[in-house]
C-alpha cells in the first residue's frame, strides 16, 4: 500500500469516528436538555427557543420561526409559556411598531443559567487538556460543521416540504 493510501485510509477511519462520535455526543446533548427543560418545567422546544433567543439577541416571532422551521402559531404558543414563566419579554419594535421584539429576561438567566454551570465548568476542563493550537483547530471544525449542519436541516425540511404537496 503506497504512502497516500495509508493516508487516505487513516483519514476515513478518522472521520468514521469523528462522525460517531459527534452522534454520541449529539444524543447526549439531547438527553442533557431534556433534563434541564424538565428541572424548569419547560418542552425540550420551549427550552431550545429559549437559549436561540438569548444568543441572538431580541429577535422577532418571524425571525425564531424562520430559523427553527416552525410555524408561527408554534412560535406564539412557545413565547405565551416562556413569557407566562418570566423568561422572555415582548416589545414593541421601536422601529416598525407593527412588529414585536422578543428578548430573554433576567429570571431566564437566573433559572436556567446555574443548571449549566457544571457543563460549562467540565467543558474548561476538558479544554485544559489541549494546547492553543489545537483548541484552534477544533474551534475551527465546529465552526465549519455549523453551517453543513444548518444546510443538512434545510434540506431535511425542503424534502418534508416536498412530500406534503
């Protein structure tokens, strides 16, 4: 076997387990948050929402339903109940009074911010293991595997949406 087929070959074999274990760790993930919306009393959705909207700063109803895929009576039953919780507020748009904002509140951060303190605190110390260079090179891949996986989902929807007609 010539030295680029090792390479090739050591390169798949690599990327098998890349790809298994991200599915692991994306099963996990789910299993996590599923927890944490059950300790808040909130839909796995609900909670999902909930931290979209805290990331991307106030956000409008259409906007959340564009990105999640929802449609906007979804959207309008999940901002009733994280707004009846205290966790989200809606305004006015001071710019288009038509429209409303949707921002979180500081009981969100104060309810469900600590039950992701001790993630936070181990995903420290898991990164402690790594040199600067090679948290680089793994902030690298994440940051590239966010857009393949937003692209993976819209092709999902547009064959859902396809079926439906």
């Amino acid at each position: 076997m010539s030295s680029q087929e090792e390479k090739t070959d050591q390169i798949a074999e690599l990327a098998m387990r890349v790809s298994e274990g991200l599915r692991r760790v994306s099963a996990y993930s789910v299993l996590f948050n599923q927890a944490v919306a059950d300790q808040v009393e909130l839909n796995a959705t609900d909670l999902r929402c909930l931290d979209l909207i805290g990331r991307m700063g106030p956000v409008t109803p259409g906007q959340l339903a564009k990105l999640t895929s929802l449609t906007s009576g979804a959207i309008t039953g999940i901002l009733d109940r994280l707004e009846r919780r205290g966790f989200v507020a809606r305004q006015p748009d001071p710019s288009d009074r038509r429209r409303v904002i949707v921002s979180t509140t500081p009981v969100a951060f104060q309810t469900v911010g600590p039950l992701f303190m001790s993630l936070a605190a181990a995903m420290d110390e898991l990164c402690r293991n790594y040199s600067p260079e090679e948290l680089a090179i793994i902030v690298d891949f994440v940051e590239r595997l966010e857009p393949v996986m937003q692209a993976e989902t819209a092709k999902v929807r547009e064959r859902e949406r396809g079926a439906a007609t």
